[in-house]
C-alpha cells in the first residue's frame, strides 16, 4: 500500500487522505463529519474525508475530541462488520483511534478520535 496523501482544503475546511489513488470505492458515511471510501471487494480502505477538520482536530482540556459513528447503526451487519475491520486495522487506524462509550452497561456507542499529529505539516 502507498503512503497516505493528505489534502487540505481551506475554503471547505476539508481534510481528503488517500490511500489507494485512483481505486474504486463506495463511500460510507460514518458521521456527518467522517465518510470513509472502502473497496468492498479487496475489503480495504480507499480514502476518507473529514468535514469540518480545523474544529474536529483542535483538542479539548479534556485531550482529543471524539465523534459518535452513528453511521454504523445505517449499515446492514455485513457491511457494518466490514467496517469495523476496516476501522481497526491500517491504514485507518493511524487516523482514527476507534473506541466506545457505554452510558448503560447494556449499551456501547461506538466512537472515534482523530490522531494525526498533523497532517497538515506533512502534506505541504
């Protein structure tokens, strides 16, 4: 696999990485800030985009801001374990750090923190 390519977009404050230039992908939308480009057939991650990145990327007195994948709850089971998989390994996982939230201890909302030390920096 190639090494990621990070492009900034000021005006749109839109974070694109890419990590399989010029490949097929359907896009997943993780939240209304994360969509995630995978290759369903070769079960790998294409790309992403992140929305609203300056915001989502500025830490909080409480450390790194994490984002619920309410998304996941759209996807059939199939595609919904795909994801996961796709989620916890690399390249992915050097951008999000996957974990959850349990408000009851029957429920666990799974959320996402982004964790790029910046990726701004490295794509100039």
């Amino acid at each position: 696999m190639s090494i990621p390519n990070y492009k900034y977009d000021e005006i749109s404050d839109t974070l694109t990485i890419t990590f399989v230039p010029g490949a097929l992908a359907t896009g997943i939308e993780l939240n209304d800030h994360i969509l995630l480009r995978v290759d369903k057939v070769a079960q790998r991650a294409v790309g992403m985009s992140i929305f609203d990145y300056s915001v989502l990327a500025q830490p909080t007195e409480f450390g790194l801001r994490s984002l619920p994948l309410s998304g996941l709850d759209e996807l059939s089971e199939s595609t919904r374990d795909l994801v996961l998989a796709i989620l916890q390994s690399e390249p992915v996982h050097s951008v999000l750090a996957l974990s959850a939230y349990a408000p009851t201890a029957t429920e666990t909302i799974a959320i996402a923190a982004l964790q790029l030390p910046n990726p701004l920096l490295q794509a100039a």
